[in-house]
C-alpha cells in the first residue's frame, strides 16, 4: 500500500489548521471541521466527475470512487468545495470572507505535499534551481513548489485586506486561478489542463471582488 | 429478507457460465502468449521509446488508468509504442477488457506474470518506461496518474531527442 497521497492531504489539512489560528478573526465556528467536510466532498463530487468522464459507471462500478488516484476533476472538486461552503455558511455568508486565508494556505500544503509524493516536478528546464528525477540527467522546474509559494504569498496579501464583503473571498479565488494559471504552462500535461476552468475561476473572483465594492459603495453612499 | 437476497444473488452468480455475451468482445481475437525472454526479444527490436503497461481484467485500479492510457496513446501514438502486458489472467476476461476500454495498441498475455517478475515489477497495475531497443528508464508500480504518465513520457522523449 502507498500513502503518500494521504500524507499530501494532512500536509494541506495541517497548513489549514496552521491558519486557522494565525488569522483567527471572525471564525465561524468549527471552521476546521467545516473545511475537512468540504475537502472530502470536493474529493468525492471531483473523483465521481472524473469516473464519469473517463466512461466508468460509478453504479456499476462503485468501488473505484476510492481509487482517488485514479483522477480527481479539479476544477468540478473545486467548485463542490465551494458550494459545500456555501450552503454550510448560508446564514452568515461573510464568513467565506474569514476563512479564505486559511483555504489558500491549505491549498499551498496540499501543493508542497507533492514533496511525500514525488510529484513537485514539471518540464525541463536549465534554470539553477531545476531539479531532476532519481535516475535522470534531465533538470525541471519544481512546479508544484512555485504553485505552493504563490499561495503561501497570496493568502499573506488576502490575510491584510480590510472587511469588505466579499472582497477576501473574491481576492481568494483570484488568487487561486492566477497560481494554477501561471503554473501549468510548467506542468507536463496529457491534455493541456482545464485552463478553462481556472479563467473562469479568475473572473470570478474578480466579479466578486468588484461585487463587493459595488455593495459597499451603496451602503456607503447617503440616501 | 436480506438473506433470501444474499441467497437469490449467490445462486444467480453460480449459474453465470462466465461466457461473454459481448459481441465486440467476442471479435477480438486472442491476445498473443508472451514471456519474459520473448517479450524482452521483442523490445529490442523496437526502435523507439516504449510505454508498457502491465494489467489485469480482474484489477481495479487497471480499470481507471486505462482511458488515461487511450488518451496518452492518442496523443503520442505516433512517437512512442505502448504495449499492454495482461497478467494471470484468462482470454475471455482479457477480451471483455480489451472491448470495453478499446485500448487500441499492442496486448500480450503472460498467464504466469513472468514479465514484470523479470524486470522487477511489484503488484498490479505496472507501467515500465522503456528507451529504444528495450532500455528500462523508470518503473511506477501501482495506479499512474495523468501527472506521472505526462512526466514519464516527457522524460523518454527528451531522452530520444
């Protein structure tokens, strides 16, 4: 049995909870509890999107939803985490906005766990710092780090904007979609990747964002 | 109740004669017997990097790795060979396999498993990297995924170049 993906996902789960408690300011409650179930749905909605598109009946063949590394649909996982949030938080939606930093530093432990996996490198590259595979002469970039230090930066700079509503969220998500988007070319890929998905996730957050400064310059402004 | 459920699928399953009824099943023809010494003879005459997957109809995980195979052998089919080894399996479940993930390369069928014994594979599914002329570069043992597979390729086709 191999466990380094498990190993992975404390990574993520213990970087999250590290920053539960660095910004712990307007927490809802059980905010680790509530990030473990959405991580574990995403996980789940994403993998049964993957069997689905991979043409495996998940009837027929339920079994192979525990095969995570099989192939996990990221940007469907990612969108079930969300709602699974969502719909967790639905009376007091401005508390995504507290939790945002938390979730990017756990997506950065989640991408620097590729190190227990062996799974940090992308395509070739010279660059000093490149690094090659047991056994090879190639050098690469050490992608998946570059992904996790972009969300380690981001969640720092999501962590200092003020309490607009929406705004860390939105910033959160913006920041998300540009680490992928900046990394993938770098990732050795069957497909090219669900760039797709990740713009669609960047102009998300930007709406967001601009959703939130629409909303609090109406409050602001005197009737 | 359950039990008489349990009871009633029990028997409906040792009634099953096991013979397909799957018609593209049935078209394809029986893979070829291989073995470690002929298999080996046989890399060595292909001139160029080879993917070669070792697999089972019986073996869960082979079942989510094989459309990422098609995909990967879609995409450099025409640069790298992919060659599907069937493991301590039977013809007719190796058939049934073969039709309903349309695997369309080159498949063996090595009953005693003596390929992946030979070059040091553990447990199934393996996927060994091979340079031309049979030279292993890498062996993942377990369920590859997209990331390893794209890696593992781009690996032998800078190795090639």
């Amino acid at each position: 049995m191999e466990f380094t993906l498990l190993f992975a996902a404390l990574t993520g789960a213990a970087a999250a909870w590290l920053g539960l408690r660095i910004w712990p300011d307007r927490l809802p409650e059980r905010a680790f509890d509530q990030l473990i179930g959405a991580s574990v749905t995403g996980l789940a909605v994403g993998r049964l999107a993957a069997m689905v598109d991979q043409g495996i009946n998940p009837l027929t063949n339920p079994g192979e939803l525990l095969i995570v590394r099989g192939g996990v649909a990221t940007p469907i996982a990612a969108l079930s985490f969300i709602l699974f949030l969502g719909w967790t938080n639905r009376r007091q939606l401005s508390n995504l906005d507290a939790l945002s930093p938390s979730i990017l530093l756990g997506l950065a432990g989640w991408q620097a766990g590729c190190l227990w996996r062996g799974a940090c490198l992308g395509t070739a590259s010279d660059l000093p710092w490149a690094v090659a595979q047991p056994g090879s002469d190639i050098t690469r970039h050490p992608v998946e780090i570059y992904a996790a230090l972009l969300l380690v930066v981001g969640a720092i700079l999501v962590s200092r904007l003020g309490w607009r509503p929406w705004l860390r969220s939105g910033a959160a998500l913006t920041v998300a979609s540009l680490a992928r988007l900046a990394t993938e070319p770098m990732r050795p890929s069957l497909d090219g990747g669900p760039v797709g998905w990740y713009l669609a996730g960047l102009l998300a957050g930007i709406g967001l964002i601009a959703l939130g400064l629409l909303r609090h310059r109406q409050s602001a402004t005197p009737t | 109740m359950i039990r008489k459920l349990v009871l009633i699928a029990f028997v409906v399953a040792a009634c099953g004669n096991g013979i397909s009824d799957n018609p593209e099943a049935a078209a394809i023809p029986d893979l070829p017997e291989t073995d470690a010494v002929s298999f080996a003879a046989h890399l060595e005459t292909i001139d160029r990097p080879a993917v070669v997957n070792v697999w089972a109809s019986w073996c869960l995980p082979c079942r989510s790795e094989a459309p990422l195979l098609n995909t990967a052998f879609e995409q450099y089919g025409d640069e790298i060979e992919f060659i599907g080894v069937d493991v301590q399996d039977t013809q007719a479940g190796a058939k049934e396999f073969l039709a309903e993930f349309g695997l369309d390369f080159d498949h063996f069928f090595d009953r005693n498993r003596s390929v992946p014994n030979s070059l040091g594979g553990l447990g199934t599914p393996i996927t060994f990297f091979f340079g031309p002329h049979g030279e292993l570069v890498s062996t993942h043992n377990g369920i590859v995924d997209e990331r390893t597979l794209a890696l593992n390729i781009d690996e032998l086709l800078q190795l090639d170049s």
